[in-house]
C-alpha cells in the first residue's frame, strides 16, 4: 500500500491560499481550480486573511465546471472586524465558511509581540461581544461553516459553547497545532462532540512541524473529528495539490487506513461543505 500512489479523486480541501492577494501567492485562484480538478479533487476552499474570497471561487466555477470552489470570509480589520454585516454579505452570495479573526487576532498579535492590540470576541466585562453573537445567529441561518481562526484556546472553548447555543452545527477548529495557538490535546477532546471538527495542516515550521506528532494527536482525539487541509499557497511550500498528496502519503506510512483517510479527506468535508 506504501507503494501504491493514493489518488485524490473525490478529496475536498478547506484550507486554500491564492492570488490575487494582498501577500504573494503561489497560485492564482483560478490555478488552483484547474490543479485540483485535474488531480480529480471534489472541491477546495479559498481563504484570504485580508478579503472574501466569494467572487473568486465564483469566477474559477464558472470557468471550471465539475468542481466545486467556495469562497469564505475571515472577519479581520480589513473587513471591519467582528462586522455583522460584512458576514451577512459573504453568507448572502455563497460564503461556506466564515472565519473569526486571523492575523487581526490578539491571541496571534500578542504572541507576535504586538501586546495590547488586536481582536478579541470578549467586551471588558469578559462577556461576548454583540457582534460575534450576531454573527453566529447568521452562521448558523446560512447553515455555514464557523472557523475559530486566530482565537486563544479559551476565547475558542468560549466560542464553541456560544455558537452550540447560537444553533451552529458546523464548527470547524483551525489548526490547532500552530505555534500561536496550540490548543492542548486534553481541550480538543473535552470539545469534541457533534459537528466539531478539527482541521490539520500540512506539518511545517510554525505549525506541528513533525508527521509523528501530528498523527499521534489524530489518532488520540480520533479520525472521526478531524479534517485534513493543506493551509498551501505560500511561495516557499509545495502547491496544493502536492502537498495534499503528500499529506495522505504521510498518514497512510503511519498506519492510516484508506477508509480512514477517506473520512478525513472526503467525507467529513463534504458533511461541512452540505455536500452529502
């Protein structure tokens, strides 16, 4: 099996960087579409820190048929922050996933250096902001996907039990393992329930940068909640479709079945996505 290439047909990746961007990219959107098509990938996701991505996913469908592009929105200051409106926007023409902040985050912002500043979902008496729970009341109407982006695990923790009382049915936790983040093992599994899901990225510095490591969480917190996404599109790394290929190389050398690559990789997206 070790041997035997794994295809892509059907495979879904969430985690997708590309151009035009306000950072260089390795890809424009468009080229991301038609790699993953021709890899027989099912579909992708396009995520952009400072903008949505909605009518860039809806140029590449229309020129791509037969795969499915989403686009998505992270609520960062280019966007207006915690911005009801903005969201409703990106939901209305087709968002599939609205991210809280990401490089506007205090938690990212604080660990950068940059204390004092930044987003966070609490007002100074610690309760949630009126804007973040309007947007969860949105997300879960749109029956969207909820990223965590940038958040600190507790503002995460405290996100997750708002937006199950908001109605949201789709969480998905960004890349816990990242360096800014690194959400405890023991927090992942009192989180997990139905409709969570935990995203895991290519393994690379700043992120789990070991393979061992990345699989032995997975196999702790289990396969059932987790999704793999490449996080690809960055000049320095592999496109997308090759590391998403490497990634289930990576897994199956580590004693992942093809069924259970399956549910991480086709699967589990697909519930996200509303796909089936």
């Amino acid at each position: 099996m070790a041997d035997e290439p794994l295809s892509l047909d059907g495979v879904i990746d969430l985690h997708i960087h590309a151009g035009p961007d306000v950072r260089p990219r390795k890809m424009t959107a468009l080229e991301v579409a038609r790699a993953a098509q021709a890899a027989g990938m099912r579909g992708v996701l396009l995520k952009n820190h400072h903008t949505s991505t909605v009518l860039q996913a809806a140029a590449a469908r229309e020129l791509c048929p037969g795969i499915h592009v989403f686009g998505s929105l992270a609520l960062n200051e280019w966007v207006g922050g915690f911005n009801p409106a903005a969201a409703e926007a990106s939901l209305k023409m087709g968002a599939a996933e609205i991210w809280m902040p990401t490089l506007s985050a205090a938690n990212e912002r604080n660990q950068r250096g940059e204390a004092g500043c930044g987003l966070t979902i609490w007002d100074t008496n610690g309760r949630l902001l009126p804007g973040v729970l309007e947007i969860l009341k949105l997300v879960a109407e749109h029956k969207a996907i909820l990223g965590t982006g940038h958040l600190a695990p507790v503002e995460i923790a405290a996100l997750v039990k708002a937006a199950r009382q908001a109605g949201v049915r789709k969480i998905l936790i960004t890349h816990p393992e990242i360096n800014f983040i690194k959400m405890p093992v023991a927090m992942q599994k009192e989180l997990n329930g139905p409709g969570l899901y935990f995203e895991r990225c290519y393994a690379r510095p700043l992120f789990e940068s070991s393979w061992d490591g990345l699989a032995a969480t997975v196999r702790e917190v289990g396969v059932e909640s987790t999704v793999l996404s490449t996080d690809l599109g960055q000049p320095e790394n592999p496109e997308p479709v090759v590391g998403m290929r490497q990634m289930l190389q990576e897994f199956s050398g580590r004693g992942f079945s093809r069924a259970e690559l399956d549910v991480m990789t086709r699967r589990n997206p697909a519930t996200l996505l509303g796909l089936g």
